[in-house]
C-alpha cells in the first residue's frame, strides 16, 4: 500500500482568499466593513503573526489594519503580486505596498493556514529592503514605512 494520501477533493481557492484578506482588511479604512470582511474571510479565533508581534482576535487584527492606513495615510494600499498558490490547507500570496502610483515601500508574503475555507492563522513575512526599494529611481531617498 503507497505511503501516500490523496489530497482533498475540494481545496478552497487560495488567490480568491487571499487577494480578499489584501483588499477587504488591510485596504479597507472603514472599520464596520473591515470587521464584516474580516467575520467573512477569517476563522471565529484567528491569530496573526508579525515579525515581532502575534495578534489574537479578529478585533486585534482589525486594530493592527487600522492603525497600519492611519500610519501611512490615505493613499497607502497593498497590491497583490502574482498569484496565489496553496494545497493541503497553506496558502501564499506575494504582495507589496506603498503610495498609490508611488513607489513601492516594502514587499513581503502572507502565508495562511486555512480551515474551512477560512483563514485560521496567518503569518507576515517582510522582504528585507532591496536596492529598488531603499533608494527608488535613484533618488538618494528611503522610501520605507
């Protein structure tokens, strides 16, 4: 007998999922609608992981998606880059972000687990800052958050 399992027959769309998590939550300024999107797309109890910190709760993450737009101001928005891909639960999705039609400010990566076509945990990976991105067009200027 093959020491294989088969995969499930029906895996949730990943790219769907997680270009929604981009623009329903992190785009989203107004918190009602991000809360809804966030009741929609995540688990009952979702936990979030940052570089430094674990955020547990769709209130928490809502908070943390707010106060990043606040921070960086109106026309900050995150952009999907390529699409997603995922089997057996784990979804990834490449994106970055920065002033509308400005330069890009930083890139990274959400890698989600997902349960039921919803997304249990969620991991935020950065990209160290490349050339493009510290120093854009050559300008001598940082363009970081």
């Amino acid at each position: 007998m093959p020491d294989t399992e088969t995969p499930p027959a029906a895996e949730p769309d990943y790219d769907r999922l997680l270009r929604a998590n981009l623009e329903r939550v992190f785009n989203e300024r107004d918190a009602g609608k991000r809360a809804a999107a966030l009741a929609d797309l995540f688990v009952d109890e979702p936990v979030m992981y940052e570089p430094t910190n674990v955020i547990r709760g769709r209130d928490a993450i809502s908070a943390v998606a707010g106060k990043l737009l606040e921070q960086f101001g109106p026309a900050f928005r995150f952009s999907p880059v390529g699409m997603a891909v995922g089997h057996h639960g784990l979804g990834s999705l490449r994106w970055q972000a920065g002033p509308e039609g400005g330069p890009v400010a930083v890139t990274g990566t959400d890698v989600a687990e997902v349960v039921g076509s919803r997304i249990a945990r969620l991991w935020v990976l950065l990209n160290p800052p490349s050339e493009e991105v510290t120093n854009p067009a050559g300008t001598g200027t940082a363009a970081t958050p």
